[in-house]
C-alpha cells in the first residue's frame, strides 16, 4: 500500500472529524513500539496510534489504553507538553505526506498557548514543535528521531532549532488527478495493518509467539488493576481524616442528645474510630504492595520486549522464564506444552576488533544472565542501555590491557542497536566493569543493579558478525 498525498489528505480530513475538541489525557509507547495518544473525544477515550517507521508508515484509530510505565524521551515531550490540551485542528501538508496536529490550551486570562505535532510519515519522523506558522518556523521541541546539518546538508532537526519541513517533491511529480479513495481512509489503514499483521502471525511459531503474549497481557491487566484498587483504597486512607473529625464531632455533641439516642451515637463513633485506624494501619501495606507490583509490571515489561525481539528458536527459553518470573505452573505459561531444549546449545552473538577485543550480545534473557554471570570475567566491561530494556553486551580483552575508546564506542553502539531505543539516533549507553553487576532479587533474568557506571550518548548500529 503506497500512502500517496491525496491519501494523506483524505486522512487528515478523516482524523480532524474524529478527534477535534478532544483533549489528550497521555501518551505512551505501545508493546510493539508505537507511539500512542490518549484523547478523550465524543465521550469516549480513543489512542491515535503513530507507526512512522513502519512500512509503509501508518497512523490509526484504536481502543484500549497505555501500559504503565516511565517514559523518556520524545514520548515524555509529548506528556509534559501537552497533557491536558485540546486538538483544535488536523492538517496535512498540499502535495506531501505530512500531518500537522495543532494543540491549544486557553489560561484564565483568555490566552492560547498552541503546539503542534509534526507527523513526517514520508521521511519518517515525529516532531513536537512551539508556535509554528503553516509547516514551518517555530521551535522543535523534540523528534523521534534527531539529526544535525552534518548527517543531512539539506535540513536538521534538533531540539531547540527552528522546524524545516523536507523540500517539496516539484509539481511535475506530484500526480494531481488522484482519485480519493472510497470510503474511509483510516478504516483502510486499519484494514492493512491487520491484514499485515494476520500474514506475519501466519509464520511457523507464532501459535506459542501469541500465546505467551496473551499470559503477558492478562499478567499485565490484573497487574494495572491491582494498582489501581491500590491507588483507590490510599485515597482512602489519606482522607481518613475526616472520619476522625466525625467521631469528634459526635462526642462534642454527646451531651445535647437524648439519652434513647445516646449509646447508638457512641457506637457510631466508635465504629468511626476504628476505621480510621484500619486505614491508617493500611497504608505500609499498601505501600509495600504497591512497590511489589510496580517491580511485576518492570517485569511484564521486560518480558513483552525479549518476546518482541526472540527468534522462533528462542520462544521455549522466552516461556521458561516467564513461567518462573511470573509464579506460574510450566503448562500455563507454555503454549502448546512445549518443553524446553536445554540440549541446545549455541555460540553467543559475537564481534572481533582490529585491536583484538570480543564483544559478545546477549540475544535472550538467559543468553543476557549466563554472558553477564556465567561468561564474563569480573573486570570485562559490561554494556546496557540506560533506563530502557535491552541486551547485555560484554566486553572481553584477552590480555587484560585496557580496552580502546573504539571498541567502548562499538560495544555501546551494539547495546544500543540490540535495545527497545533501536530507532532513536542518540541513545544513551551505560558500562561499567562485570564484578559491578548485581542480579535484582525476585526479577527476571536481564533486570540487574549496577554501579560506577560511566555512560556514552552513541548511533545504533548493528555491526556483530
């Protein structure tokens, strides 16, 4: 499918209609990748889900909601940015594929302050901007994807510089007398990611692909529910308060109540009291509990990116360990029952240097355990990227000399391109030595503490032979 101009202007039309007036509640990246947006529009809260790097680049109209989770980057832009403001309007560019989405929010003294957010579905990117007139002028405020002059003689986009938007394709190749299409364009997108979706899940292995995702889900759902009666219940408690001032309130004014009425008050009183002490008693448990299951959703995390990355011949290992992260009996968390081949052996994913180095990857959460546990020696140095999933990569010199800035510079950029930051151009990469790695109690194998970290800001690159 080729998302031609006409399409995207078809689209905008489509999506304006959809979403206008609709105020955004948050934003976040979807399992598979997706940069999402949650608007509340027509009563109800769709997610305008955003897949530039897809192929062909598509944006869609879904239901459901966002996983919980601390977001860096573009996507936390994008929250702190525009949380609470409204969409007033969705354009596209005339003879690209572009699509603007304005955001307004009026203060008390009647003054609107717009933002824009610049979706390039050809060539690829998304760009939060302040102020901007028409396509262009106003200041980036963030990209998905970054680049200065020097990686592009045409244009840059940096935050803090002002929007270009890619030059126009000349009016000779522009078809002028596309058709638009027939009914809806946004159903159609629809239509062709879940027909592409249905080819892909008809490959060999995806029964057990799917199935792990759907014990990964439900985890995730009861995970998210759980918190929230959590959340619930220390409203509760914090406003406990207020039953200690009732109970007050009845003994101040004991004396002025008939006697007939008088023991029913106290035991009203007494039952006030002692709720308000339950709930204050609660709170450390609540606490307790709520620091537990915020480490299970870091987890199902985890898990729902090593699931994204594995090969077919990985899937049983990706079983295993969500059976025992998870607490759950062998037969439930593996699809199909089928049983782990610990016969199978492999060779770690690996790179030699010119200057002799070995930097081997960690292609699967036990593959990243036994690299960082069981392979490295205690002054390798270790490779991860910061605050998001990803492998673990080692760095190993066979005569124990110092490693060149070179290799530290290829082993960050491996960790980087084997990470759920893939597609940024700037991740930020953290090492230190392997006897400073530490497993996290009761986590899934990858999730580790580490300390005297030193970090590098480097390019993804895959580069492991």
């Amino acid at each position: 499918m080729r998302t031609s101009p006409t399409i995207v202007q078809q689209a905008a039309r489509e999506l304006e209609a959809r979403l206008k007036g609709g105020k955004l509640q948050d934003a976040g990246r979807l399992p598979d990748g997706r940069v999402a947006l949650a608007l509340w529009s027509h009563g109800t809260t769709q997610l305008l889900c955003i897949d530039v790097f897809g192929s062909p680049p598509l944006m869609t109209l879904e239901t459901g909601e966002l996983p919980i989770a601390t977001e860096q980057g573009f996507v936390r832009s994008l929250v702190t940015t525009l949380r609470g403001t409204t969409v007033l309007a969705v354009q596209a560019r005339k003879n690209d594929r572009i699509l603007r989405f304005d955001f307004g929010v009026r203060s008390r003294f009647g003054v609107v302050s717009l933002h824009a957010l610049i979706v390039e579905l050809v060539p690829r990117f998304g760009i939060l901007v302040k102020d901007l007139d028409g396509f262009e002028g106003g200041t980036i405020i963030s990209a998905l994807r970054e680049f200065s002059l020097a990686e592009n003689q045409t244009r840059a986009i940096e935050a803090g510089r002002p929007y270009e938007p890619p030059p126009l394709r000349p009016t000779t190749d522009v078809v002028e007398q596309e058709r638009e299409i027939a009914g809806s364009v946004l159903e159609m997108f629809t239509q062709w990611r879940s027909t592409a979706w249905e080819k892909q899940a008809s490959r060999a292995g995806n029964h057990q692909r799917n199935s792990i995702l759907k014990t990964l889900r439900n985890a995730e759902h009861r995970t998210r529910n759980e918190l929230a009666s959590i959340a619930e219940k220390r409203m509760k408690a914090v406003a406990r308060e207020d039953l200690r001032a009732e109970g007050e309130g009845i003994f101040a004014t004991l004396h002025e109540l008939d006697e007939s009425v008088r023991n029913e008050a106290k035991e009203r009183a007494a039952e006030l009291f002692a709720h308000y002490r339950k709930l204050g008693a609660s709170l450390p448990h609540l606490d307790e509990r709520e620091t537990k299951l915020r480490a299970r959703h870091e987890n199902i995390t985890h898990l729902q990116w090593e699931l994204e990355r594995a090969e077919d011949l990985d899937l049983p290992d990706i079983a295993e360990v969500v059976s025992q992260t998870l607490r759950m009996s062998p037969r439930a968390a593996r699809p199909g029952n089928v049983r782990v081949n610990r016969q199978r052996k492999r060779k770690p994913l690996e790179l030699r240097t010119e200057s002799g180095s070995r930097i081997l990857v960690g292609r699967t959460p036990i593959e990243n355990a036994e690299l960082t546990f069981r392979i490295a020696q205690p002054d390798d140095l270790w490779f991860h990227v910061q605050g998001q999933p990803g492998a673990h990569v080692i760095l190993h010199r066979d005569d124990r000399s110092e490693a060149p800035d070179e290799d530290i510079v290829t082993a960050a950029q491996l960790a980087a391109y084997h990470s759920k930051a893939r597609n940024s151009t700037k991740v930020a990469v953290d090492y230190t030595q392997r006897k400073h790695v530490r497993k996290r109690p009761d986590a899934a194998p990858g999730l580790v503490f580490y300390t005297h970290p030193v970090t590098k800001i480097v390019e993804p690159q895959s580069q492991a032979s």
